[in-house]
C-alpha cells in the first residue's frame, strides 16, 4: 500500500444543501425549491437535508456530455 492509498480521502455520499448550491452556482434557497420541486432528489437525516453525491455527478456528466463519468 503506498503512502498516497492511505491518505486518499473518501468523498461524502451526501451532500449538504449548501454544497449542493456552490457545486451548481445556485442559492441555497434556489436548491430548496428545487428539492421541494422533485427536480433533485435528497433524504432526511434527522434536521438535516442531504442530496446524493452520485445524482450531482450524473447531472454534471448530463449537462457536459461526459458520459465517462460513472460515479
């Protein structure tokens, strides 16, 4: 195992609203209408709204036309 395996952090499967909102360049209260909207998908985990990391990534390779992006 070399050193780089070993500190290589492991991404959130959740994001925050607020990340959402800085990855998208949207407002917060932006991503809240559309989470209520059904336009992106999320969970709650006690008080707090996450979105899941994978449908942000899909979205991006979508709109960019990577379609090698598979995470």
């Amino acid at each position: 195992m070399t050193t780089t395996d070993q500190i290589a952090p492991q991404q959130p499967q959740f994001l925050t609203v607020a990340e959402v909102a800085t990855i998208l360049n949207l407002s917060r209260c932006h991503v809240y209408q559309l989470i209520s909207e059904g336009e992106i998908p999320s969970g709650q985990f006690g008080k707090s709204i996450r979105v899941p990391r994978q449908w942000i990534n899909r979205r991006i390779a979508e709109i960019t036309g990577d379609t090698d992006n598979d995470e």
